[in-house]
C-alpha cells in the first residue's frame, strides 16, 4: 500500500479536435466553474485534425478564470526545450500562474520524422528527455546567461527570462525504467495514462520514480503523481476497469490515492461528451474528495 499524503486533484482531457473549437472551451470553461483543477490537452502537431496544442491552451486560458492547463504531454521532439520554455513561462505569465508544463520524450516517430523532427532511439529519446528538464530551468532561472552542452542540446550565452509567474511543475509522461528514475531525480510530478500503466504496474513504476527521488536527495512525497484515465459512468453495474456506476468509480479512485500512490485524476470521456464530464465533476469529484479524507483521517 502506498499513499503520498498529497491532497487529491481532478481534471478533464478534451480532444483539441479543429472542428470543435467551442465545445472543447465550453468544456474547460464547465471545469473552471464546477471548481476542477485542471484542463490537460494531448499534443501531437502531426495530426491533421488536430489544432496547435500550445495555441489552443492560450485561447482557454484566456477564456478561464481559475483552472490550471497543461499539455498532457508536449510532444518534445517537435518542441525545441528553449522555446518550449519561454512558451510555458510566457502562458503562466499572460494566465496570472495558471500554467504547468506536461513534458513526454516522443513517440509516433515516422510522423514526427515526417514533420521535420528527429528520429531517435528509445536511449536517445531517454537522454534527449533528461537534458530538455535541464535547460527548460536554466531558462526560467534569474542567471544573466546560460551555458549547456549536452549531447542533444546546447544553449550559448542565452539570456534566460521571463520566469513563471509561479513555481511551475515540469511533469514527465514517462513509462520505461531509465526515464521513470530521471522523473524522481529532476521532475515535479509524473502523468502517465491508464491503459499503459494499470494499476497493477504501479507499485514497481512508483518505486524507481522513488529510488531516483532518492539517489537525488529529494522526497518522494514532493513528486505529484497524475493519473489519465478514460472510461464512462453509467447507471448500470460495472462492465470493466473505468466502467461503471459513480459508486464503482469513487472506490476504485479511492483506491488508486490511498493503496496506489496517485494523487490527481484527469478524466477523458468518448466523444468528450458533456455529460459525462457533468457526471464525472458533480457525482465522483466531490465523492471521492470526501473518501480519500475520511480514509486518511481514520487512518491517521
């Protein structure tokens, strides 16, 4: 059983879908009202029906007043780190503290490769990763100018700025051992997805994030732990992992924060239907909240 202590946060997932502008903002301005912590945006430039990650999350953000956006992850070897950097800072200014930064190593790489990207092997995407983290906080640090020469990226002489309006997470989606010790040892919290890291693997993956948090001084607690899920809440019995009725999905996030470690869930839906995004804020978000206190407090 594993249970960092951190207060539980929920989100929701929509479809940066070019064809459904307005109901992707109508989403994130319900999850801004319904008292939500976070909007994440999937970003994959190379998809033809998809918009611009970063643009779309600056059009929210303007249209929010509250809730926090992230990219669920920013696609890295499309997204050079120095620029990526100043984007973040540049949103978290612009929003009054209400960006984070979700980061993953790539994937999809003949379409990556196919829009000028590079083409790197799991090491190198690994590595890549590593030094992105790196330069990404010599860009948000108060140096006059920063040096880095690593093997994927340098930085010469460039003048760092602006800061974050607050202290921005760097949040890695990440699965494989190599990345998940870089996670504990140099990022603020990990966002993998559910249907690559059940439930089942999470003790293991939870503990080499643990044993790089340690080789690097840190505590483990201060590492948040996100959760994207996807599945639907229905009125009848369960009918698999995320499908069932909002009683089922309260115990078994429940479970997820008090036995597995996680800490914030944020929620995709099919279609992005509204009404499960009203069923998942207004039937498991407050349930759920009241649970993992009432376990912590009996427990404690």
């Amino acid at each position: 059983m594993t249970d960092y202590g951190r207060p539980v946060q929920f989100g929701i997932f929509p479809t940066p879908e070019a064809e459904r502008v307005e109901d992707i903002v109508a989403l994130a301005r319900f999850a801004d009202r319904a008292g939500l912590d976070l909007v994440g945006i999937q970003d994959h430039p190379y998809q033809r029906r998809f918009l611009d990650t970063f643009a779309l999350m600056g059009v929210i953000l303007g249209r929010t007043e509250r809730v926090r956006v992230f990219p669920d992850v920013a696609n890295l070897p499309l997204r050079p780190p120095a620029v990526l950097a100043k984007t973040a800072a540049s949103l978290d200014v612009l929003s009054g503290g209400r960006f984070e930064l979700g980061l993953g190593a790539g994937g999809f790489w003949d379409a990556i490769t196919a829009m000028g990207g590079p083409d790197r092997t799991p090491g190198e995407a690994a590595g890549a990763l590593s030094e992105a983290v790196d330069i990404i906080r010599l860009m948000w640090s108060d140096e006059r100018s920063v040096h880095y020469d690593g093997q994927h990226y340098r930085l010469s002489g460039v003048h760092p700025g602006p800061a974050p309006a607050h202290p921005m997470g760097i949040w890695l989606g990440v699965l494989r051992p190599r990345l998940l010790r870089v996670c504990g040892r140099k990022a603020d919290g990990w966002c993998p997805s559910a249907p690559y890291a059940p439930p089942e693997k999470l003790p293991g993956m939870h503990r080499l994030i643990d044993e790089g948090a340690a080789e690097a001084g840190r505590d483990p607690r201060d590492i948040r732990r996100l959760y994207n899920i996807f599945g639907t809440i229905t009125d009848g019995p369960r009918t698999g992992p995320f499908a069932g009725p909002p009683a089922m999905w309260v115990e078994e996030l429940t479970a997820l924060a008090v036995e597995h470690g996680m800490d914030t869930f944020v929620f995709g839906a099919q279609d992005d239907d509204p009404d499960q995004h009203r069923r998942w804020a207004q039937e498991v978000v407050p349930a759920v909240r009241e649970a993992v206190a009432r376990h912590r407090g009996t427990s404690g």
